[in-house]
C-alpha cells in the first residue's frame, strides 16, 4: 500500500510541475485532471510501472506503436503527453556497458516523421558543447517530429552520461511541451575492434552496424551550433536517388569548381540501409591493410567513396554549405547558399576550436577573425541564456552590438551578393562561376556577421508574431 501511495504522490507531483506551464495549464480542464489522476491511481493499485528504467516486451511494442503506457506517462486530451518513460535500447554487442534509452514522447507522430541524429561524445570535457548541440536543436526545431539522438561514448561512461544529459534535456524540454525527443546514450564501438583510431574517433565507420534497425541518419560533431530547423536538412533525403550514400558539404568555397572534389565529413547525412550494403567498415578496413595514406581518418574514406563513384561523386548528395558553415569559407571565396539574397547560415561548425579559444586560428586571420569572435560570443550568449524562450533574443543582441562596433565594418550597404543570375552550387559542377573578385568581398567575415544579425533578427521577429497570433 506505501508504494501505491508513493506512486500517486509522485505522479501528483508531476503533473504539479507540468500545471505551472501556461500552455499545459490552458490545455487542461479540471475534469480532465482529475480523470487522469484517477487512472494513473488505478495502474499503481494494479501493480504500476514497475523499477525504474525497466520494461516489459509488451510496453515495448505499445511504446513503438505510440499507445498510452499506464504508470509511465499522462496523457491530456488525444496527442499531448508530458511525462518521460525509460526505453528499451538495442544492445551494443562486446560492449561492457549497457545502453540507456530515455524518451519525451509529447505525441501521437508517425515513423515517416522521425528524424534520426548520432552525435560522438567522446569525454565529459565537451559536454559543454553537446549541451550547446542539444539547446540550439531544441530552440529552433519544428514541434511536428519525433527527434531521437544516439549518443555514443566511451564504454564505461554510459550510466553518468546518460544520468547528466537526462537532466539537461529535462531542463529544455520543460520550456517546450510539444517537442518530442528520444535520447540513447550507447557504448562507442570504434576504440573496441581495431587500433587504426584514437578512441571514439572513429565511430562513424561503426555507426551503420551499431544501428541496424536505423536506415538514415544526420551524423553531428560536437562543436556546431543550430540556426535553423534540423527536420529541414532531414528532408533534404527526399532529394536523393537511390544510389547515393552521404550528404557531405565541399570542405571550402563551393563558388570555385575544384573546390569541389573534396567535402568536410563533420556533418553528414548517412545512409546506413546502403553502406551496410556497401560493406563500410570492411572497405575502411582495406584501406588501412593496404597503407593507403588517410591524413582525415573517416573523412578521407568516405571522400574516396564518394569519388570513386561512377559517375564521380554520383554516391553522394551536395549538402549545401549553409549546413556546415564553417571559416573555411571566409578565407575562400565565400558560401553560395549564405551570401545570395534570402540565404542564412543554417548551423555553424565550430572546427579549430571555434567557440572555445580568444583568438582566430587557421589561415587569413585578418578576414576570418571578425566572424570567428561572434561566433564564439553567440555560443557563450546560448550556453549561459536562461530561460531557453530568450535565447533567440539573446544571440540577437549579441550579433547586433558586435556589427555595431566593428572597426572595419562590411563594405556593402546590403551584405547579400548581388548577383541574382549566380544561383547557389546544388550539384557537384557550376555551369557559370560568379565573380571571384566581388564574391571575395562579400565573404568577408564582417559581411558574414552582418547577415548573420539580419537573419537572427528575422528568427525574433517570425517568433514575436507566431506568440502575438496565438
């Protein structure tokens, strides 16, 4: 009987925290909450929902169906749930750790609307990125998906990976009660069948065989900053034919034909149904039995799968490089999808230690280190933003005190390239190259920075509307 009691408090508990949203508390009636109640009374009197984490085959297959578990979760009216339950997760094999699964299901979404992540956390000293990955995703992603990430780490560390992150994204999610997010937290596999990587840095050879019930999935490195909705580079997979096997954005200015033969791989749609069939691992394995020379790791394997494609690079969907932008692309003739009219930098990737250190690093400093500070001030302004409904207008003020005391401002009145008949690179050729000269300046980081507070002040403005309609 203590227990039944224990159950009921908690679930009170719950649903008194979940009552001090405006948006939870508007939706339910008091009739409703007490039905409720009444029920999740029922369950516990009936034997509950049993130790935490834990769960039968048949709340299992009830969970994969979207059906209500009775004990684990509320539901108000027909798609609105706002209790997380412990999920079953596939096991690792060989691995000494068992996987942690964790879910936030707020509603009934079908599979077809299930976006797939995998992000590599490879110690607790980038958890501090990967809390800025997750709360730059939440703050900008559409409500109308289910999101789940596999987070892979080092076998060992599941448990306290698993326990820090739940309580992170605990703390997100309060603040958005339609987004419905899954979390796996599983035991790397890449330090554990072969010495031709460091630990955990090679898991995206590993990923396809680690997941085989996930047919695609957007593969994210740690240190990148979300500027736009995920599902919109998740539906980018409608556009490719069958044969291909990544999306991959050219590593710089996909303005200059060569650049093209060769991509940055830190951001990657996979086609893991595909590269099982193609063998990855097994063709990476090769590779390195031969001595083929790999100065990238992973990178350079997945480059010379594309490549050796025929027709060249046909194995592979041109990402474009608003998805991955990085200060590569300010020391080289600038991003097409960025600097056209109506373009935006859709995430930022943080390579060369971006948004940790002072000072610019890489080549041409003097045009990379003005985008190179706002970068590193918009990620402190998300990490230290509280509660997660102002950060937008956070990074905003941010962009726009930066712009303003620029000691060498962006020469244009309009930052945007004005070339209307230059068209954003889709494919793996350019039919006619702007301008070189004109598109050097216009990818001048203090050009850049300029877009990048028009189009932050375009995301506060849309928000502002969408509350004042509703």
């Amino acid at each position: 009987m203590n227990a039944t009691r224990r159950e009921a408090d908690k679930a009170q508990a719950a649903l008194g925290r979940m009552l001090r949203q405006p948006r939870v508390l508007l939706a339910v009636v008091a009739a409703g909450v007490m039905f409720t109640l009444s029920m999740i009374m029922l369950a516990a009197s009936m034997g509950g929902a049993g130790p935490r984490g834990a769960q039968s085959q048949g709340d299992v297959a009830r969970e994969k169906t979207g059906a209500p578990l009775l004990g684990n979760i509320f539901s108000f009216g027909a798609d609105v749930r706002v209790m997380k339950q412990h999920v079953a997760v596939q096991p690792i094999a060989g691995a000494q750790d068992a996987s942690r699964g964790v879910a936030w299901r707020r509603k009934q979404i079908p599979a077809a609307k299930q976006v797939d992540l995998a992000l590599a956390v490879c110690s607790s000293g980038v958890w501090n990125l990967a809390e800025a990955v997750l709360k730059s995703m939440f703050l900008f992603a559409a409500t109308d998906r289910h999101y789940v990430l596999y987070m892979f780490v080092i076998d060992g560390d599941v448990a306290k990976t698993a326990d820090h992150f739940e309580a992170v994204i605990e703390e997100f999610l309060d603040e958005k009660p339609l987004l419905s997010f899954e979390l796996q937290v599983l035991p790397a596999s890449s330090d554990k069948e072969t010495n031709f990587f460091k630990v955990c840095s090679g898991q995206r050879l590993y990923i396809p065989d680690a997941l085989p019930h996930v047919d695609r999935l957007l593969y994210l490195d740690a240190d990148i900053l979300f500027l736009d909705d995920v599902s919109k580079m998740w539906d980018m997979f409608d556009q490719w034919t069958p044969n291909m096997l990544f999306g991959l954005s050219p590593e710089k200015s996909d303005e200059v034909p060569t650049n093209l033969q060769y991509c940055n791989a830190g951001i990657a749609m996979m086609n893991l149904k595909g590269l099982r069939s193609f063998g990855l691992l097994a063709y990476a394995k090769d590779l390195y039995t031969r001595k083929v020379p790999l100065p990238f790791f992973d990178q350079d394997i997945f480059n010379r799968i594309c490549a050796e494609s025929d027709p060249a690079w046909s194995r592979c969907f041109h990402l474009p490089c608003s998805w991955n932008f990085r200060t590569d692309y300010i020391f080289t003739p600038g991003c097409s999808h960025s600097s056209r009219p109506g373009g935006k930098i859709s995430l930022i990737h943080g390579n060369r230690v971006l948004f940790l250190r002072e000072e610019a690093t890489g080549p041409l400093q003097h045009r990379t280190r003005a985008f190179s500070s706002l970068a590193k001030k918009l990620w402190e302004a998300l990490a230290a933003c509280r509660p997660l409904s102002s950060c937008a207008g956070k990074m905003l003020s941010t962009a726009e005190e930066h712009v303003r005391n620029e000691r060498e401002p962006c020469e244009f009145k309009s930052p945007y390239f004005p070339d209307l008949d230059a068209k954003p690179t889709t494919g793996w050729t350019i039919p006619k190259p702007a301008d070189g000269n004109v598109l050097w300046k216009y990818a001048n980081g203090t050009c850049v920075n300029s877009r990048l507070a028009l189009q932050l002040k375009e995301a506060v403005d849309a928000s502002r509307a969408k509350l004042e309609k509703s």
